[in-house]
C-alpha cells in the first residue's frame, strides 16, 4: 500500500507542476493580451484552467498508480482454466446426427378405457367367462379353446382356427397375450377394441356359433353365479347383456401382459439378458428396417402405445414365397389379393406359430426371409454387387439401386433375437396345455 502512495505522488507532482506552467504561460501571454485583461483578470482565468487541468491530473496519477500496485493473491480473480472437451465438443460444430430407433421395454400394465375401468371383481368375471364353454353353441369351445394361455402361448398352434363342430376357418389364430396393447384385433383389424373383438367369435358361425346376441344373454342369465356376480360389478339395476359380457372379458384379458422377456431385462439394464448373437440379430432387426413396422413396446405399429399405421399390404413385393405359402389369397373367403393386414405384435413369436394369416409357415426363420423379401425388398443371401437397374428415358441414364441383402447368418441372428421376445414364464411352460 505504502509503495502505491508513493507511486501516486511520483507522478502526480510532476504533472501538476507541468500543467501550472504551461497554463500561466498561455494566459500571460497569449489569452490575456489578446481578450485586453487586466492583471487581476489575467491571474484569475489562470486559475480556472489550472483547477481543471489540476483534476484530469490527479485522475489520470491515480489511474495509473492503481495499475502498478501488487494485489494480494488471496483477493485475485482465479486464472481462466483452458475449455474442458465437453466444452469443446459444444461449441465446436456438430451436424445432425441421424435419429436412431430409441428401444422400448413394454409397460407392467396395459392401458384401459374410460368407460371400461377393471376391478379385481370384473377381472374374476372375465376370466370366468374367457374359460367358460356354455358361450358356444354346442357347448364345446371356450375363448380359450383358441387362446391356449400357456400350452400355446396365447394361440391354438394350428394353422387356422377350428370352431364348433370341427368346422375350419381360413386364419390363424392370434395370440391374447399383449392383446390389450393393440389398437386393431384381428388380422383384418375390423375391431376397435378387445371389448369390440370380444363379441365377434361368440357369434360367429365358423367359432362359437352362438345364433344371436339374446341367446348368448340368455345362458350367461341361467346361472346363479353369473347373476350375482353381473349384479356386483355392474350393479344389480343393470341387465346382463352380450356388450356387458364381453367388456368383462376385455378387463381380463387387459391382466395378459408380459413383461419379463429377456429383451425387457435387458432394455431395463440388464446388460446380461441377451447374448452376443441376440445382440446382432437386434442390430440387423433395426437397420434393415424391421423396426418400421415391428416398433415400439409391443413391436407392432398397431398398437396404442406409439402406432401410427396399423396395417400393410401384404406381401407388397412379388417373391417367389408367394406361391409356395399361398400368401396372396385369403383362406376364408372374399377376401382380395394383397390385402391390407394388421401388423401383428411380434412378442412371443418364437412361441406362437405357424405364422402369418393363413398359417402357411411352420418355421420363424422363413417368416423373417418372407418378410425381408416381400416387405423389405431384402435379398437373402444375394452378392453385394447385386441390384437393379433403371433406366430413365426422360434423362436417358442408366441407374443402378442397390438392394439390401442378408445371409444366412443375419437371418439366425434375427431369429435368435426373436427369440428373447418370449416371456419367460410362457417359455418354461411351452406345451404344458392348460397349465
């Protein structure tokens, strides 16, 4: 401090002395003889200049006195660090990075209606109906008699379904599991909802076989049990009716969900749940583009939890699949070539065929080299330089685009991939029917 006083007076008394002549020589003599002042005047304008000059002199001392002195460290501004990498990473320029497919694990519950909200009594209801034989004609077929929870994952694993009296249908059957995820049932997706669904095997011929809506109300009203139960959960005021039954169903089946497949331990963190080759097969799934309609949680883009176009022409690329799987016609009738079907959720698959809507193919690793070929336009197995040809007559090029192509090896990987879809609990109870 007392070395910074010092340096103000160093420089400041000079300054001053300086300016102080300077002044009185200006005055003296040039402002004073040419304004005609007189020695008193002369003096006094002297010293109003040298007040002023005198202020700017002791700013600019202390200015630069300040300048010059120590500061203690304790008290000095930390020095700027150099950026750190992330800082640099920010600011230096980054282009887009391609948007990549963001993997989903799939809810514990499965989203319900406003007008249809589950109780554990409405559950036990529908779940008593879903077994309950006196719901077809014959009295011989349940809902679960084509939805083998466990024995068959859901499905019947025939090729179609067979309804009363042994009758045949022209689809598969599709798993209940996960149901409640979909925003279409069916393959042709004509229902809306399960409570939508529900109805319709109960009144059809080729199914159930029940004749109309009044007969089906009038069984379920011959039992006592389903009196009193219809009375708890919807109220005793209300009648028993088909729209009432299937919602009961549609509450039960809301429960068949599963979540605990290994791919949902592993998008859950579990590092471990998928081994090396599953892990491939998931990297294949994705970038030949499986996942633009297998996506989302349920691994269909029909469903309520991330859909947006629930149905696909199929197949939409002629193969030579088509014939060999009779895939263009539909089985049951009226039906029209290509059609435009569901997507069907991909979970359980590996437990669940024969696959696609008419049953044709027995084994997953032909489902995923249809659906690469057909869907896709995907080669199997094709050579690397392998690709059309187009030619344009308007700008007379010739161009060549080239195909996708997997081996024999994406194709087990897809299919090993596949596999870790299964819930482990239908898994370990695979053809133990009614279990």
């Amino acid at each position: 401090m007392q070395n910074g006083i010092q340096d103000l007076l160093g420089v400041a008394i000079p300054a001053i002395a300086l300016g102080v002549a300077a002044i009185i020589l200006m005055v003296q003599r040039e402002l004073g003889p040419f304004s005609r002042l007189s020695t008193g005047g002369k003096w006094l304008l002297t010293g109003a200049f040298g007040m002023g000059i005198l202020a700017f002199a002791v700013k600019i001392s202390v200015a630069v006195a300040v300048t010059r002195m120590p500061v203690p460290v304790s008290a000095a501004s930390p020095p700027l660090e150099a950026p750190s990498a992330v800082a640099q990473q920010v600011w230096a320029y980054q282009p887009d990075a391609p948007q990549k497919y963001v993997w989903q694990a799939l809810p514990q519950m499965a989203p319900e209606p406003p007008d249809n909200p589950a109780t554990p009594e409405k559950i036990a209801l529908g779940k008593r109906l879903f077994f309950d034989k006196a719901l077809s004609a014959d009295g011989q077929l349940s809902c679960a008699s084509c939805h083998d929870l466990y024995g068959k994952a859901g499905g019947d694993g025939r090729r179609t379904a067979r309804g009363i009296a042994g009758q045949i249908g022209g689809r598969n059957a599709p798993t209940v599991w996960n149901a409640a995820f979909q925003s279409q049932l069916f393959w042709d997706g004509r229902a809306a909802s399960l409570e939508e669904q529900a109805q319709g095997p109960i009144l059809n011929p080729l199914e159930m076989g029940m004749p109309s809506a009044a007969a089906v109300e009038a069984v379920i009203r011959k039992n006592p049990l389903y009196q009193q139960a219809f009375a708890q959960v919807f109220g005793a005021e209300q009648p028993i009716t088909l729209a009432r039954i299937a919602a009961a169903i549609a509450a039960y089946e809301r429960t068949l969900i599963t979540p605990d497949a290994p791919y949902d331990r592993f998008v859950r963190g579990d590092r471990q749940a998928l081994n090396p080759q599953q892990l491939r097969g998931m990297a294949r799934f994705e970038s030949v583009g499986c996942v633009t309609c297998h996506k989302g949680p349920n691994f269909s883009d029909a469903s309520l939890v991330g859909g947006q176009i629930p149905r696909r022409i199929f197949p939409a690329l002629p193969t030579a699949f088509e014939k060999r799987f009779d895939l263009t016609p539909d089985g049951r009738g009226g039906g029209v070539e290509r059609g435009a079907w569901r997507i069907p959720s991909l979970r359980n698959v590996a437990l669940t065929g024969p696959y696609f809507h008419n049953g044709a193919v027995e084994k997953l690793s032909d489902a995923v080299r249809i659906m690469a070929g057909a869907q896709l336009g995907t080669r199997i197995g094709a050579a690397p330089q392998s690709g059309e040809l187009y030619w344009s007559s308007r700008a007379r090029v010739l161009n060549r685009v080239e195909s996708r192509t997997l081996n024999e090896q994406d194709v087990d990987d897809i299919v090993a991939f596949l596999q870790a879809l299964s819930s482990d609990t239908l898994a370990s109870h695979a053809g133990k029917s009614g279990a």
